[in-house]
C-alpha cells in the first residue's frame, strides 16, 4: 500500500533584482537568479523523499490585495521559510524576525560565502555558498538541514531563549475558552445525571466490590469519581476514578471502605472540580509521602454529589465479595 504524499507549503524571501550586498556596498548579486537556483535546490528535495510534495512561493508570485497582509500570513503558515539574507535589503531581514517569533523550526538561512552577520544571529546555522554551486557543494547539507527541521529541531533563538512561548491561533483560543467555560460549569455545581446502579443489596463494608451506574450529561474529562463519604461528617475520601462509556452512556469503578470500616459508609459517586486529575494525583502523592492521607475535602471544596450508596458492616465473621 502507497504512503499518502506529505504536502508543506514552503516560502522564500529575498531581495529581488540587483541589490547591494551586506559585505561589501560596491558589489551587487542579481537575486533573482540566486533565487531561481535556491528553488532548485530546495525543490530536488522530492527527488530523494518521494513521499514529500513541495509547493514552493516567493513573495513576488502574489499579486493584488495587501501584499504586506499576504507576507504575514505565509510567514506564519508556511511549513518550510528559506531565507536568503546576502543583500542590504532590510525588509529581508525584518521578515525573518517575524517568522523566527511566529515559529519555532524550519527556518533554514542561506547567505552568499563572506557574508557577515548580526550579532543576534551567530549562533543559527546558516549555509553559506556560493552562485552557482549551490546544488553541487552544498545540495546534501541543505536537505540534511530541512530533513532535521521537519522532524522537530528548533531553530528560532527566540523560543531557545523563551522555551515556554507560544503562539497561538485563534481557533485553538477558543478552544481552550470552551475547556475554561467546562471548568467554571463544574465550580457552579451544574448537574450531570450520575446515578449509581449498583453495588445491589448486601454489599458489605470492608470489602473490594465493583460499582456501576448511568449519566445523562458527560461529565468533563478526569472530573468524575468515586468517593467515600464519612457518616461523621469528616469529608471526603477518594476511591477511584469513574471510567465512562459514552456509547452506552454509563460508568464503572471499584469501591472499598477500608480496613477498620466504620458501622455504616457511603459510596458516592461526584465531580471533582477545580483539579480534576492533578488533585488526584497531589492525593496521593501526599499520602505517600507523610503517610497522611488529606480528605478531598480539606484540598478543595468543589466537590459535586450526583449520587450515593450506603453500605453496611457485615454481621458475621468473612467478607463477601460481590460485583467481582
């Protein structure tokens, strides 16, 4: 079976035409020609990833409308931006500064050899070469360097020196608004429909029994448990995480009350906001650590009820088990 080809968008900018070069005013290079044979180079890339599709734009293949907008928005999406920073063309380098703080990697710098440049930026890798021979002498070292950058190596010095920056678009705002608006559903107390069907009758304190019920509303991921809540009012002790089955709209999970179980304990099944998963696991690290275990009661007071059980202490010596 044929592997589906990877498509990238890749963008090039450049001076156009004669320009100065940086290292020396008097001399000029014809960029369009530079650029034609960068495109090349970058092209011949398919040739030895035959399963990468390659549309490559310049900035003066766009027409019409804003063509500064248009620039933004390639620098921004674009999968691969190769930029050739030999010329004395500021624009060049002002869009570089934009995409190095729109994207982390695959940012791959071409310079004319001799080439001198900015402080900030000695420590990016660039290729250097020279017109002409840039397929010959430097072809392989190219496609090493955008092989590396697409599978993940960053580049930007902008998110080396601020790695837990990130940018993001609006979509994925709004995303994460929606999961904000979820939270704040549950620290209102919204009801979810959590109803235990079971343990059945019988059900005893101080054994290991399973636990199911039905939801008529899906609780927000991680936020759903199993409790134990003391008959003396002393909080509430977690169990275990309720596993939800969406295709049937029902849960599970497994319920003990302890060793030294008092006459009469209560199962309940609630959400657990404001932490969810990370309080959980702050439970236990806790209790693992001090040998003290909190109720969830004493981290947080955002606890739901949607449902209980009562369970009571055997009359006899032996545990039964039931559910198992």
């Amino acid at each position: 079976m044929a592997t589906a080809r990877k498509e990238y968008e890749c963008f090039l900018i450049s001076a156009f035409g004669t320009k100065p070069l940086i290292q020396d005013h008097s001399r000029t290079a014809n960029f369009d020609v530079l650029l034609g044979e960068i495109k090349s180079a970058v092209q011949a890339y398919e040739e030895t990833h035959p399963n990468v599709s390659l549309n490559i734009r310049r900035a003066d293949d766009f027409s019409g409308g804003i063509i500064t907008r248009q620039f933004y928005q390639q620098l921004h999406k674009a999968d691969i931006v190769i930029a050739e920073v030999s010329s004395l063309n500021l624009n060049v380098y002002y869009e570089l500064g934009v995409r190095m703080a729109l994207r982390r990697n695959v940012t791959i710098m071409l310079a004319l050899k001799g080439t001198p440049l900015p402080f900030d930026l000695h420590e990016v890798r660039v290729i250097f070469y020279e017109p002409g021979r840039l397929a010959r002498d430097r072809l392989s070292e190219l496609h090493r360097l955008m092989e590396d950058r697409l599978a993940g190596e960053e580049d930007s010095p902008i998110y080396a020196a601020i790695p837990d920056l990130e940018i993001m678009r609006k979509e994925g705002i709004d995303e994460l608004r929606e999961q904000i608006r979820t939270l704040q559903g549950i620290r209102k107390r919204e009801t979810y429909g959590l109803k235990i069907l079971s343990p059945a009758e019988g059900s005893e304190v101080g054994e290991w029994f399973d636990v199911s019920g039905t939801y008529s509303s899906l609780p927000p991921k991680n936020a759903a448990r199993l409790l134990n809540k003391s008959p003396h009012a002393l909080g509430y002790w977690p169990q275990s995480v309720v596993r939800l089955d969406t295709q049937t709209r029902t849960w599970t999970g497994r319920f003990h009350l302890g060793g030294k179980p008092p006459e009469v304990g209560r199962i309940v099944v609630a959400v657990v906001g404001k932490a969810g998963a990370s309080l959980w696991e702050y439970y236990q690290k806790v209790g693992n650590e001090t040998g003290r275990w909190p109720t969830i009661q004493n981290l947080t007071d955002d606890v739901q009820e949607c449902d209980e059980v009562r369970v009571t202490k055997p009359l006899r010596p032996g545990l039964r088990r039931h559910g198992s």
